[in-house]
C-alpha cells in the first residue's frame, strides 16, 4: 500500500540528523512528502552507506554449506551496498532511495524492504546487465541529484569563472574563522549582530578583522557579498561546523583502520540539565601508539542501560562500526553501567563476549582514598570541618582577598630579605582550592594548600569571628578556630597528606591516554607497598612531622602518657594512653582499611585475564614470559584466533621470544606501550602477527576514564551559562574539533568545501 503514499503525506518538519542509520530501520522513502524526498535522499547520500566493515558477520547453512556475507563486496559495489547488524541482511541505498512503484524488478524490492541474504547467489543479479535496469536507473538518479551543477537552476544561471571564484574565497573565509574558534571553544554568535552593534559576535567580528588584513578577501565578504550569499548566517555556521566535526570524526575511523577497539562511556548533565553520554573509543594506530580519541556526545532522556545501548547503536551505525569489534569496556561503577545482568556491560557483552570490563582505576582509587577515609570517624570530622571552612573563607571574594594580601606581604618580605627566590613561574598568588569528589586529587591540593597558608587562613578566620555581621558566620568560624587549634586536626591533616601524597602520583598515572592495565596494576601494587611501609616503619617520621606543624603554629601537643579521654565520652574511663589511640586506633586503623580495600576494589589484579597479561611484560629481558598463559590469553578472544591461527601462535611464541631477546632495541623497555611501539618500529608486527595481535588486544583494555572526565570539563567550557540553549548537534560537533584539536588541525580546507557542498543544493557549485 506504500505505492499510494504520495499527495495526501503532510509536510512535517524533519531532524535530517536523526534520520535511521541501519538500512533496516528506515521508513519508506515514499511515507516522505514529495517536497521533503530530495532533501531526505541528499542527506543519505552525502552520509554514504551504512558499511561495518570490522563486523564478524554471522554464518548461515545454506544448502549445507555454512555461508556469510562477504566484506570485500563493500569494495566492489561501495558506492550502494549497505548491510544491517540488526537483520543481517544487505540493502541497496540508490533503490531505497529512488524506489519504482513497480515491485521485484531485479531483486529491488528485496535490496529495499526486506533486505538480501542470499549470500551464495552474489549481488551481479541485482545491479543487472541491461544499463537501464530498475538498480542502473537509480544509481544514474543519485549521481544526478548530487551533481549540483547541472540542476535547473544552475542550468538557468550559468556561473561565471569570477563569481565562482569570490564564493571561493568568502567560503574559505568563513572556513578559518570557523576553526579558530573551534580550535579555542569560543562561541560563534554575539547577543546583538545588527551592522549597528559594536560586538557583533566572535564569528562576524574575527571575519570583519580577516577581512581588513586581507584586500582580496574584504571585496568580497560581508556587506560586499551578495545579501543572499554572503556565507555568515546561522545555519552556515553550524554547516561548517558539522563538516568539520565529521571529517575530524572520519579521520578518527581511519586512524582505528577498522581495527578492534574498547569503549569508554560515561554520562554527565550539562548546564541546561540536559543527560549527555560522551562516548571514547581506544585503540593502538599503526605507529603502535595507544591512543584515546573523544567521538561525540548523544543526548540521551534517560539513562536507563536500554537508552544508553540504543544511542551507541546508533553511533556505531552512523560510522560503519559494529559491537563485534568492541574489546574492552570502561565505565565509572554506576550500577546501570556496570550491572552483571542488565547494565550496559552485559548488553554489550551479548554481542562481543570479548568486551572485557574494567572499573575505571582512577575512579576506584578516590573511593578507596576518600570515602574509605571517611568512615573513620576522627577522619570523617576532619573532611567535615574542611567543608566548613571552605564555606566561611571561600566564600567571599574579601575573604579570600585577605588571604591573598597575608600572603603576598609574607613573599615580598621573603624575597626582600633574601629568604625566597625568584624567577619564573616562581611565587605565584595562591588560595584554598574547593576538593570535588570527581576532580580526583584535588583534596590532596587543598590539603597542601591549608599547610602552606594556615597562619594566613587562621587570621581571617579571627577576623570573621570579631568583625563578621553574619552571626551565624561569626560562631561557625569560632568552631572552626577552636578545632584548627586542637592536636586533633594537625594529626588527621598530616596523616591524610600522608596518604594522599603516597596515592597522588598513582592517581595522576592513572590518568594519562597511553597507560596500559599491566603498568596500572604494577603502580597499584608499588603504592599498596608503600602504604604498608608507612605502616610499619612511618610513625617516628610522621610524629616528628606533626610535632614540627604543633611547635610552628603554637598548637599544644599532647602527653602520650596519659590516659586518653575521649571528648565525646570523657566521663568513661578508656583504659588506654592516648599513644595507643592514635597510633594503634587512628594510625593503624585508617592504613589498615586503606590496604584492605585496595585488595577488595582492586580484584582485577588476580583475574586470570591480566594474569595472563602478565606475561607479555617486557620487563627485565621478558622475564615474566610465559608460553602456556599466553595460549590461555589467546583462548579469551576467540574471534581474534582461529583454531588453526592459536596453533600457528604456538610456534610463533618461541621465535618472538628468541628474537625479541637477541635485539638490543628491546632491552629497558617498561610497559607494553613500549613493545607495541617498538615492535611496529622494528618492523617485528610484520614477522610477529599474532603476537603483536595478542599484545593489540591487552593495550585495548582501558584503566581509565580520565578522558571522559576530560570530555565533560571540556562542555561545561563550550556550553556555559550564558550559551545554554546551543542544540545538541552543534553541541557535539564542536566538543569533537575542541578536543581533538590535533585531528581538526590535519583537516583542510578543501575537504570541508567538499563535504559542504554535499550536504545541500548550495547557489553556487564549485
């Protein structure tokens, strides 16, 4: 009945940007109005078919023989196969979109609605020998609608040479004012863009100041250009920016040379409380280099694992990508991510049983730090009366001007009396830093911050107590003064610095784009040590640590001797000294908990997967190298190994071993990082592939999610307050050229003229 769909189909307004990527979920090409198909049709064209290239296609038993679809077809028939993950079947793109009311002609209607699977039958039968069969007759269609020249109306006004030439030059104008401030996450309209206007916005400013640096370019832009061509409205701006955003993305694809890779995810509100999911994919390029690259971000209405599934889905369509090439997941621990049975992870997980999952570290080392830290009562106090202060001092712009002022008298007298040195970068103003429980390592900054400027924070704190107007202000200083100068709080802020200085650099390793889970684990491992060693052999160091802080700030140090009285029972009798409470009941007690869930959070380390990992390491001349747990590793991903190819990497194994170890260029390597890149260096990824394939698969799995958190510092930076209602198209389009500044840096600007040109009917064709 769809053949009737014609005049009657209202005119509806239509998102060309949401329109399905799988071929099986389109809507017929004719339920659109007749006046909205072409535009419909440009926008599938110049997004090209949906080809997962990487995808382990499904076999089938076809007459007995066990069949599939064949990915180098996508070479051959390129310009018009498509293929649906979700029904495993193949399409045709031209037919879908210039369907005949005729049905079955060549196989068209089965290319268009039902899909193709006869995968023993080949696809010549449906292109057919004849040039005008249904299949010719719609490619022909296709090309003639993208070759915008020869449309009527560019066929009714011949363009001249020059005018092509100034539409050149505008565009190109508007082009690199467009990836400037893409490239600084500056925003592209002003409030007021009248010719009136002394700010017009960045976008006709910076055009107007490109325009008067350059004599050609100033003839022809702005109020020079045609009224109805002059390339600065709103929707061109957004065009260009897509055009970027899509060829930066296009490179990212490339770059991962349809390759496996792991998924990072995370979802975060922005400032109009929207729920965006940032999405990051991992993989080792062809240098060897393990790399991070930002993708998008999909609004998604609820966060609610089914949504989150649907949304990578269609990310994964739109770029030809499929979740059999996933082979790793990394999430923050949300129980929607993260849920054995109906979390994202296992979704994802019934499509590629090779999509291992890992708790982001750096996420796991903040709970066990903080939160942990936390249920020690004394400590729990502690992080409370830092809130408090962070409260009165910081918040007031006086308050933390006094500080400032304290502070800058204090290094001019320094530096005047030859105390403090200078230079650059030297003696730079500071203040109190707010902790965040997702800026990780930021409270061991505050901490810091608090020992270096206690005397200055004390006076102010004395200040609001005596002068303040705010009563409440004045008694909550008053409390906060009578706890700084108690032995109490200089314990628990040195014992804190302690451990947040042992975990500070592992938290800061975790971070980095290139870490590899075996190096992570082994930075684990090496701070759980030294936290062990704090125990048993840091309480001399540390006592003499907290009676220096004591004796500086005139803060009474307490008689060990003694009894200890607990203030919050201190009628009951105790029956120990007050050296047995803090070192035996706080000491020991919090770097207790703290080794203990290390061990619990950090489980990865004993699965048998990194154990297996292991013995990749190239540490100590590969000393950890084991043939049999490398087999086993093999084993984990059975659609990266074959049968024969495990038997083949059962002889391949010794080779690389006694190569690798005969080759100087391998010795002091210290994570797989190196080896990737050294291997691809020495050209040993050719004469080792599966070995190299192994040592691809361990680098794929993540450590972290420091790059989504990145990514989401990065929004609140382009989608501000006062940028609140930009869409969520352009939103993304511009958070990708932002952060992935050094692939928007390697786009041209021919390409983007290119892609721009077909994305609609422009007035003139270049």
């Amino acid at each position: 009945m769809d053949r009737f769909v014609t005049r009657d189909t209202p005119l509806s307004n239509i998102d060309l940007d949401d329109l399905p990527w799988d071929p099986a979920k389109r809507k017929n090409i004719l339920s659109y109005h007749p006046n909205q198909r072409d535009e419909v049709r440009r926008k599938y064209l110049s997004r090209g078919p949906c080809q997962p290239r990487g995808h382990n296609f499904k076999k089938t038993a076809i007459g007995g023989v066990l069949r599939r679809f064949n990915p180098k077809w996508f070479d051959k028939y390129g310009d018009w196969l498509e293929y649906s993950v979700e029904k495993d079947k193949a399409f045709c793109l031209c037919c879908y979109l210039f369907r005949d009311q005729a049905q079955n002609q060549g196989g068209s209607d089965c290319f268009v609605s039902t899909g193709f699977c006869g995968w023993n039958k080949g696809l010549d039968q449906h292109v057919g020998s004849d040039v005008n069969s249904f299949h010719n007759n719609a490619k022909r269609k296709c090309e003639y609608l993208m070759r915008q020249g020869q449309s009527i109306k560019h066929s009714l006004h011949k363009q001249s040479n020059v005018v092509k030439n100034d539409y050149r030059i505008r565009l190109n104008a508007s082009i690199d004012v467009s990836r400037h401030l893409l490239h600084q996450g500056l925003p592209f309209r002003g409030h007021d863009e009248s010719d009136e206007s002394v700010n017009r916005g960045n976008f006709l400013e910076l055009l107007k100041y490109t325009a008067g640096q350059n004599e050609s370019v100033r003839k022809v832009v702005l109020n020079n250009a045609p009224k109805n061509n002059q390339m600065t409205s709103p929707p061109i701006q957004k065009d260009i920016v897509h055009c970027f955003s899509e060829e930066v993305t296009k490179s990212i694809i490339e770059e991962m040379d349809n390759d496996v890779f792991g998924l990072l995810v995370d979802e975060s509100a922005d400032v109009s409380d929207k729920e965006q999911m940032a999405v990051v994919f991992r993989f080792v390029d062809k240098y060897g280099l393990v790399k991070e690259r930002f993708v998008g971000i999909i609004h998604v209405k609820e966060t609610s694992s089914i949504s989150l599934k649907y949304a990578i889905d269609s990310l994964f369509a739109k770029y030809g990508l499929s979740l059999k090439q996933v082979r790793g997941q990394g999430y923050d621990g949300a129980s929607n991510m993260k849920g054995e049975f109906n979390g994202l992870r296992s979704l994802i997980l019934k499509e590629s049983s090779s999509a291992y999952y890992v708790h982001c570290f750096a996420h796991q080392l903040q709970l066990v730090v903080m939160a942990v830290g936390k249920k020690h009562f004394e400590v729990g106090e502690f992080f409370d009366m830092i809130s408090f202060l962070m409260n009165v001092v910081g918040a007031s712009c006086k308050r933390k001007d006094l500080i400032r002022e304290n502070y800058r008298k204090i290094v001019e007298e320094g530096i005047s009396n030859g105390e403090i040195k200078t230079g650059t970068g030297l003696n730079q103003e500071i203040s109190l830093q707010r902790p965040g429980n997702t800026r990780w390592g930021s409270h061991y900054k505050t901490l810091l911050r608090l020992v270096e400027l206690f005397s200055f924070v004390v006076k102010v704190l004395e200040y609001i107590q005596d002068e303040g107007t705010d009563s409440t202000k004045r008694q909550q200083a008053y409390g906060i003064l009578k706890y700084f100068h108690t032995f109490d709080f200089v314990f628990y802020l040195h014992l804190m610095l302690f451990v947040l200085g042992l975990t500070d650099s592992l938290s800061k390793a975790l971070q980095r784009k290139d870490q590899d889970i075996l190096n992570a684990i082994s930075l684990v491992e090496s701070t759980k040590s030294q936290l062990q060693k704090l125990r048993d052999d840091g309480w001399g160091t540390f006592m003499a640590e907290v009676s220096s802080f004591c004796e500086k700030n005139d803060i009474g140090f307490v008689i060990v001797e003694e009894e200890f009285v607990d203030s919050r029972r201190p009628r009951k009798k105790t029956g120990i000294t007050t050296l047995h409470h803090y070192k035996v009941d706080c000491f020991y007690n919090v770097l207790d908990m703290q080794l203990q869930e290390f061990n619990d959070r950090f489980d990865e380390v004993n699965s048998e997967l990194l154990v297996c990992m292991s013995s990749l390491s190239p540490i100590d001349s590969f000393r950890q190298f084991d043939k049999s747990l490398l087999m086993r590793l093999a084993e984990f991903y059975p659609d990266d190994f074959s049968p024969m190819e495990r038997k083949s990497l059962d002889l391949q194994l010794e080779i690389y071993l006694d190569n690798v170890k005969r080759d100087e260029r391998f010795v002091d390597l210290k994570s797989l990082g190196d080896l990737a890149r050294v291997m691809v260096e020495t050209r040993k990824h050719l004469s080792h592939p599966l070995v190299y394939r192994l040592l691809k698969l361990s680098l794929i799995v993540p450590v972290a999610t420091a790059t989504v958190e990145r990514c989401f510092s990065a929004m609140t930076f382009v989608k501000t307050t006062l940028r609140n209602r930009i869409g969520d198209v352009f939103l993304s389009d511009c958070l990708v050229c932002f952060i992935e500044k050094q692939v928007l840096n390697t786009i041209t600007n021919e390409s983007v003229i290119k892609r721009f040109q077909d994305m609609s009917e422009r007035r003139v064709h270049l």
